[in-house]
C-alpha cells in the first residue's frame, strides 16, 4: 500500500509540474515569399509546444496578415514603400538569380550583383528604420522576449537582439558570401566544404571546384566589404549610438 502511494504521489507531481511548465517567449524578425513559406511549419511547431511566438510584420507585406485569424501574434512597424516598389525589386533579383546568371561571366555577374544589392539595401534599412527609429522598439523592450528568431534574407536582426539583449537564432544558411551567418550568427563554413552560393556547387567538389568555391568566398567578402558592409556598418552606428545615449 505504501508503494502505491508514493507512485501515485509522485505521478501527481510529473502532473503537476507538467501543466504548470510555460514555454518560451520568442520574436521572430520579418521575412517574406519563400523564406516566410518555409519559416510557418517552424513557427506552428513552436506554438505546438507551448511557445508565445510574435512576429514583426510591416505596413507593406505580400504574404503576412495581421487582420486574419492565427495562433501567431504580430507586432505591426510601418514603412515608407509601397508594394509596387517591393514588387519590383523582388521580380528584378529573381529574374537574376534564376535567368541570368548562369549566362554571365562573373565579373559581370558581380556588378549587377551589387547594384541589386545597394537597391535592395535601402529597402532593407527602411524596415531597420520602421522598427529600431519609432516606438516599435520600446514595444520590444517591454515584451520581454527570450530570444530573436530571424530568417537571414533581411539585415537587422544582429542589431536589434543586442539591443534587445536576447540571443539570435539564424533559420537557415542563405546570404551572399554567408556574411552575416558566419560574422553575427558565428556559423562555421569552411569554403573548402561548404558550397558558396551561385556557385552551383554541391558539398561533393573536386579540386579545382574547391579552389573556384575558395575564390567565391574571397570575392564575395571583397565586393561586401568595400561596397555593402560600409552602409550597413555606419547605421548599425548611428543606432547603437542613439540608443546609448537614451
């Protein structure tokens, strides 16, 4: 008899401990199209699990929304573009991505490389402006989230979890030269394994393939050091500098 008490008392505790457990609060950064298709099942997951998940989402968004019903929460920032502008841009580097590059030589293929880049960076920075320079971000503050979860295809999501002081958590590998997973999300990509993207490598490289992905890498590092990460860097500055002084 007295084994089945204690049994049953410590079943009644598991019980207890189980429906008193509270899952994590997260904030997931803004991201859209495919990235965002292939963020959800993550986020359903999450909130599967008992987890609060809340979600940046600008005034301008193709595939988010906020006035539908979801198991997700949104955080709404707004932004100065239109959706004809965001359009435009996206049409333009997918045709790139899909159409054009395999039919340039590589230098080619890198100046339009950064001109899609610096058009795409002004976009990226006026969703940087929508949450870090408005009350967004004091929003943030008072919600008291456990980490940042963030699709890299938009810069921002380094800076505002350091603000934030929670960690970061990248979802995927994706940007050019893998800059911001291997420099903010410290992610490690040795070039003589790991693919450079539009290099159409696979993980399976010979020797000259593993010598031309080397080279991918350094020049992609070149061309964002001297024409991407200067802008970016600047107003990282300028923000972390406003909100030292605040």
């Amino acid at each position: 008899m007295e084994v089945r008490q204690r049994l049953s008392a410590c079943a009644l505790l598991l019980l207890c401990m189980t429906l008193s457990t509270n899952g994590g609060n997260i904030l997931v950064w803004y991201t859209e199209g495919s990235h965002w298709i292939n963020m959800k099942p993550v986020l359903d997951t999450l909130v599967d699990r008992g987890h609060q998940v809340t979600v940046l989402v600008p005034s301008v968004s193709m595939y988010m929304k906020t006035n539908e019903t979801s198991r997700l929460r949104y955080e709404p920032f707004d932004v100065s573009f239109t959706m004809d502008d965001m359009q435009e841009i996206l049409q333009k580097l997918l045709h790139f991505t899909i159409y054009e590059v395999d039919q340039m030589y590589s230098v080619q293929m890198f100046i339009t490389l950064i001109d899609l880049l610096n058009r795409n960076l002004v976009m990226y920075l006026e969703y940087l402006d929508g949450v870090l320079k408005s009350e967004t971000i004091n929003k943030l503050k008072d919600g008291k989230y456990d980490l940042l979860l963030a699709d890299p295809m938009y810069p921002g999501s380094d800076l505002t979890a350091e603000i934030l002081g929670i960690p970061l958590v990248f979802s995927l590998r994706l940007t050019v030269g893998n800059n911001w997973e291997r420099h903010c999300g410290q992610l490690p990509v040795p070039p003589s394994y790991v693919p450079a993207p539009l290099s159409h490598l696979t993980d399976s490289m010979s020797f000259f393939e593993r010598l031309k992905n080397f080279l991918l890498y350094a020049v992609q590092d070149i061309m964002l050091a001297y024409y991407y990460w200067p802008k970016v860097d600047k107003y990282y500055s300028e923000v972390k500098g406003e909100s030292n002084r605040q």
